[in-house]
C-alpha cells in the first residue's frame, strides 16, 4: 500500500482497457481508440504515432520499432521486428577505407531504413480493428494545428538545440531562431502532417515508394549516403518467434537478436541464483544487480547481433551459473572483456491492455534524442541514427554489411504466469533497458512491490564496457561512498535514468492497474 505521505504517483486502475505512455496526450489518444471500438493495437499506434509529433524527439516514422502482443491474454505470444536494415552498398570495408573506426552521430551514415512505418501498417492490418487513416488522425491534427511543448520534452529539446542548428529543415521546425522554444510554447510540423496524411490515405507506400522516399533518399544522398529508392522499396519487418525465462514463478518473454532483449533474461537468471533481502536499495543488492548486468552486457557486444546468436547457450542455466559464480559479493569485477559501445538515451515505450484483455507491449525510437538530428527536406521526416550500433571491426558478429540490421537495444517485454499474460511492461533508456528490466522485474518479484513504487525508486546503471556507474542522486548519496569503496567509480547521470511503463493484469479480480514513469511527462490511465 502506498504511503500516502510520501510524494509520488497513484497506480492507475481500470476494468475496461488501460494506456501507459511517456507524454499524457499519446495515453488519451489510446484511450479515445479504445473508447471508439479498437482494440489494444490499434490504440498503441495511436498513440506511437502522436508521440512522434508531440515527442519528436524520443520516436517517429524515421525510426525503428519493435512489438509483442498477447491476444485475448495468451501466452502465445505474437513478436514482430520492425528495425530497418542498412543500403544495400554499405559495407565496413567501405568505411574502413576512408579512415573511419566509428559511424558519426549526425551523418547519412547513420542512418539505416526507418522500420516503424511498415510494422504500424502490418501490425494493424492483422491484429487491428480499425482503418490506419482513423488511427494517424490524432497525429495529423497535433502536427498541422499545433501541441504544447511538457517539461521534459522541453528540456531535451534544449539538450540538442545545438545538434538540430546545423540541419536547415530541423531547425525551421524544433528552434526558435537558434534557440529551443521554452516549455509551454507551441509547436508545429506541417510537413510531418502532410506525411502522415499521405500514410493514413495510401498506406505504407507512400512513405517507401513515390514523392516521400526520393525526398528522403535525396537528402540522405546529397549528404554523401548510401541509399537509393530501392533500398527504402524493399523495408519489411518480419514476425519473430518470442524468447524468454522463468523468473520467481514467472514466465518473463523478451523479443530474439538483433535486439537485446535476450540480456535482460541473462540478467535475471543470474539474479535468480541469489536469493535478496531487506531493503531493495541495500547495497548489497544493488551490487549484485550492477555485477550481473556488466556481465550480461559484456556477452551481450561479443555475440548479439542480426545473424546467428547462440541464443540456448546464453540462456542456458550452466552459462548463467557461471556467470553468477563470477561475481564477489565485496568487489568489483576487474576486469570484464573489452568491447566499444556508443551511448543511447531515447525511445518510447507503450502499454496498451482492452477489455478483451489483448495486450500490447509497444517500444519505437529514434536512438539518440533527436536521432542524427538530419531531416528531410520536403517531407519533415526526422532520421534516427541506430547505424551507429553497427561495429566496423572486421569479423565483428555486428560489423556492419550491406542490408543487415544493427544490435538494437530497444526492446518490449512481456509477463505471463499460469498460461496466461499478466503484464505488458517495459523501460527506456537504451543500453539501460535489459538491466532497466531487471530490476523492475527484481523489486515487483522480490520485494512485493506495486507497479508504480517500483517505477519511481532511484536507479542505477553500469556503463558498458568499465566499472563507473552511473547513479540517481539518491543512491549517491546512501550508497555511493560504499560503491566507491568496492571499486566502483559512481557519477551522475546526463539526465534521470530511462523511464518506464506497465499494466497489471488482475485475472481474479477483473480489474487493470498501471504504473508510469515520473521521469517523463506521462501517464497510466484506464477505463
């Protein structure tokens, strides 16, 4: 029970359908769809494409997405891979050649074929309700006519003022001058509405084939990319065959490689070796959560990839006992193998549970807030830039090749017990999110905490690739000193630690509870 006393949120609680999104207009616009006859997928793609207006830049149709659905609560659990591929010129060696070691943030380069557009069309034209052109009508209307810039979209906003004032058309439409506009001003992307319009009109062709994709290849082009038209013609996602791991009694499904969901199932079956007590923040929890995942994330940039990934043996319950073996409960592990990274900070995550309890775990992104920070010119389409998780070292399972898609770090999971889902769930904040599941999973089924109590304690997370650790101010303070003393190098992060959404399934009871991250400008509500 929460204490009342205490500062924080109510979970949200609901019988007839629920949203939990990152930006409170992306969760009404869920509910409107519900409200109107859809059902849980139409209502996250709904909301997904009002979050790439309202919340520009965390997702959007430049960019990536990946999904899991649960019909009428079954654990047969439907995965689809919406990540885009790289041009079918591109190759390591080619960068290699020019003195490159690692893809640049704001290039051509780093960008691969944005995904999320065909997996909204696909997904929706087989587990949907109702038409795409009803289900893009919220966001067309926020772009042409205007939404309100909240607090945190505002401040990241600011963060990439510089990065979006070296791109002519980013900047006409993010800055005021040459500034970021402040929190509670008015913004507006008529050509993404134009774009959404012809999407909602025509389908998915109209942003891979015709005037939309020569704007978006010329641009790319006239920069010094890759692509061509027929690179953006022949996006598909594919359906995925889920993976998981049982966790406290629970089945916990992740979807496979390319992205990193199998990381955050290595994580809990390490974790599920020890046996944690007392108060969830003790250290000696959290040291234990920070050793498996530096663990986990090192398996993870030596394997994880699009290809073949010994998945079996990175679950197997001899690898994870191994690994668990490794960790000293007094020390820091020196050293863990050697592996680059780059840094990922943005994404939306979306919950969506309807009255005939279909269940949808909904996660697209954009990689870096503001992607490459590129936008095409004609057709206000912003570009992520996931090509910058490709390695160009040669032999490398990720080294970049022509039509391959990169390690993703975004990824939905989903929880089931006794045949039957319980809970869509998932956490932002890139490299973050395999560990950000964890521990969610970790203070719910260890500790008995609700959805919400957990959602809003402080947070932690490794880096990858060294021993600092980057820690929300209050475990600085309680915890850090002892950190510190174990070896650990303890700092603060950029900005708040990922975020995160999740809906309760209460089968007994009939009822739905949810749970949104204070971190970011949303919200969990029901019906």
């Amino acid at each position: 029970m929460r204490n009342f006393e205490n500062s924080g949120r109510s979970l949200a609680a609901g019988r007839h359908g629920m949203a939990a999104t990152s930006h409170p207009t992306a969760t009404l616009a869920a509910l409107d769809i519900l409200r109107d006859g859809g059902n849980a997928m139409d209502a996250a793609v709904a909301a997904c494409a009002v979050q790439s207006v309202v919340e520009a830049g965390s997702t959007g149709i430049g960019g990536d997405c990946f999904v899991l659905l649960s019909r009428e609560g079954s654990e047969d659990i439907v995965a689809y891979n919406g990540s885009g591929r790289s041009p079918a010129a591109a190759t390591a060696a080619w960068y290699r050649d020019r003195g490159m070691t690692a893809l640049p943030r704001q290039s051509p380069h780093a960008v691969t074929v944005p995904g999320a557009v065909e997996a909204w069309a696909r997904l929706v034209h087989d587990h949907g309700r109702l038409d795409l052109g009803r289900l893009l009508k919220p966001a067309i209307e926020l772009a042409r006519d205007g939404y309100v810039l909240t607090p945190r979209v505002a401040r990241d906003l600011s963060l990439q003022a510089e990065l979006l004032s070296r791109n002519p058309a980013a900047a006409a439409t993010f800055l005021a001058g040459e500034s970021a506009p402040e929190m509670g001003s008015t913004q507006r992307q008529p050509a993404l509405a134009e774009t959404l319009t012809a999407i909602s009109r025509h389908g998915p062709s109209a942003f891979y084939t015709g005037a939309v994709a020569e704007d978006m290849v010329e641009t790319l082009r006239d920069l010094g990319g890759l692509h061509t038209l027929a690179d953006f013609a022949a996006a598909a996602g594919e359906y995925v065959t889920p993976i998981s791991a049982d966790y406290r009694g629970h089945t916990v499904y992740e979807c496979p490689p390319n992205g990193q969901g199998v990381v955050a199932l290595m994580i809990l079956k390490i974790l599920s070796r020890f046996r944690p007590s007392g108060d969830p923040l003790a250290v000696e929890n959290l040291h234990r959560e920070i050793e498996a995942t530096r663990l986990a994330y090192a398996a993870r940039d030596a394997f994880v990839a699009d290809g073949t990934v010994p998945v079996q043996h990175l679950l197997s319950d001899r690898f994870a006992a191994d690994l668990a073996d490794r960790i000293d409960p007094e020390r820091a592990l020196d050293p863990l193998p050697a592996f680059d990274t780059v840094e990922h900070k943005d994404t939306v995550y979306i919950a969506v549970v309807d009255k005939d309890r279909n269940a949808v775990s909904f996660i697209n992104s954009i990689f870096h807030p503001y992607g490459s920070g590129i936008m095409s010119r004609r057709s206000g389409v912003l570009f992520h830039n996931r090509g910058q998780s490709f390695s160009l070292e040669r032999g490398h399972p990720n080294e970049l090749a022509p039509r391959k898609r990169p390690m993703h770090t975004i990824i939905p999971g989903m929880v089931a017990k006794n045949g039957r889902v319980v809970m869509p769930f998932g956490v932002m904040g890139g490299h973050y999110q395999a560990m950000g599941h964890a521990h969610l999973l970790s203070k719910i089924f260890d500790f008995g905490m609700d959805l919400q109590s957990a959602i809003e304690l402080p947070r932690l997370f490794p880096l990858p690739g060294g021993k600092s650790v980057e820690a929300e101010e209050r475990l600085r303070n309680s915890i850090g000193g002892e950190l510190e003393r174990r070896g650990f190098k303890v700092q603060p992060p950029n900005w708040a630690i990922g975020g995160a959404q999740a809906i309760w399934i209460d089968w007994e009871r009939g009822t739905l509870l949810g749970g949104s991250d204070p971190r970011k400008d949303g919200c969990a509500l029901g019906l």
